[in-house]
C-alpha cells in the first residue's frame, strides 16, 4: 500500500497571510485621539461647586476657530509658512468643540455657576451670554502653543457689554502630548480672563433703560451702561506673551 504526502500549499498560504497581516499593522499603528476637557477630578469639583441656586448663569456660545484647523486631525506648524497635518494624531472632537467644552468647564467652576447655553434658565437670575472667536490656534511641536482669542461678555438684563483680546503662548516640551498639555494651559488661562470680564460686568451697574419719573417722563440722567473696558490686571496678563 503506498502512501500519497498532502500538499502543504493551504497552510503555508496561510502563514502568508497571518505574515503579511502582521506587517500591515505595523506599518499602519491606530490614530491617537486627545482632548483639551477637564480631568475627572476637577470636572467633579465643578459639579461639587455648582450645587444650590447660583448667583449668576452664564451662557457660552460654540467656538469658532481658524478654518484650517477646524478639523479632527492635529495641524502643527513647521515654518511661519507651512503647516502639517498629522494623521495618526487627532482631536477626541473639533478644535472648537474641544476648546467650548473645556471653557465651559473653567468658567462654571471658576464663577460657581451653570452653563445655560440652549437651555432654560429661570428668571431673576441675571445671565452673561460669552462669545469666544480664536483668530489663531497654533501649534508648535517642541516649542509653544498659542491661542489668540477675541471674546466679549455681554448682560442680557442691560445688555452691557465687554469684548476683550486675549493672546496665550504657552512653552511646551517635545511629543503630541506635551503640545496638547499648552493648548490646555492656554484654554485654563482663557478662562479666567474670561471669568474676570464677568465678575466686572456683574459689578457694573445694571439699569437696564433710562428710568421713569412718576409724572411719566423718563430720567436722562440716568443712562444704561453699554460698554465696558476690559480690567486693567487682566488684560496685562492676558495679552502676555
């Protein structure tokens, strides 16, 4: 009786396979995502804080940002003139979405209050609506992160407002991580610019009209605040760098 051998051609077809497998995951490693969102620590002390009826609400509007960084993956700089973008590197969400969340964060810890943007808020309780636009969002590996942001604070009881300029360059160490940790410094400090513009506000008077006398007619002297300058120590730190 003779013996016919099988031919070894499926498994060494297959341990081809499983070879090249191998080597296309190495040669393609998973995208890295980040966030620029509070830690659970001080998300948790913001929840502590905020509990009870707070003084005053805040309302943050979404974030816009420069158009060329407006997308998931980290854009750094190389060169004043040239930009890169990182595909295995990339945003948990948008830029401004990051950058809303993580100012909404700041500011309802920082001022003991709620973010009431798109929400009903109860009356009485005067509300400070914030606006952010960041004009640069910058990232420079090993070097700095930078954001230069125009914001404004304005009251919906009187409608004062206030529209500051703040420009943030943070120093940050070599890799991704170290580059997103600057941006988060940056956003922290943002924030309390921003958080600073509210309490000035809240402090300014906040006659919303001219008032009435009792014959009916309205006093001049008596005039609404309609603009506000940014404060002094704030805006020194703020404009640094």
């Amino acid at each position: 009786m003779t013996f016919r051998r099988l031919p070894l051609r499926l498994p060494a077809a297959l341990a081809a396979l499983a070879l090249a497998a191998a080597l296309a995951g190495c040669a393609s490693p998973g995208s890295r995502f980040y966030t620029l969102s509070p830690t659970d620590d001080a998300a948790h002390a913001s929840v502590a804080s905020t509990t009870g009826n707070p003084a005053l609400l805040v309302a943050l509007a979404p974030v816009d940002v420069p158009p060329q960084v407006a997308k998931l993956q980290l854009v750094v700089q190389n060169d004043p003139t040239q930009v890169k973008v990182l595909e295995q590197e990339r945003w948990a969400s948008l830029p401004g979405d990051e950058i809303r969340r993580a100012l909404s964060g700041d500011l309802t810890q920082q001022l003991n209050t709620i973010d009431v943007y798109g929400s009903p808020h109860p009356e009485g309780v005067p509300v400070y609506r914030v606006s952010v636009q960041v004009q640069r969002f910058e990232s420079w590996p090993g070097s700095h992160a930078l954001i230069d942001a125009v914001w404004s604070v304005r009251s919906l009881d009187s409608q004062a407002v206030m529209t500051c300029r703040s420009v943030l360059n943070e120093p940050v160490g070599d890799g991704y991580d170290a580059l997103v940790v600057g941006h988060r410094r940056a956003v922290a400090a943002l924030s309390q610019a921003i958080a600073s513009g509210v309490r000035t506000l809240a402090a300014a008077p906040q006659t919303s009209a001219p008032a009435t006398t009792k014959n009916g007619t309205k006093n001049a002297h008596m005039k609404p605040v309609t603009n506000l300058a940014c404060p002094q120590a704030m805006s020194a730190a703020a404009t640094a760098g």
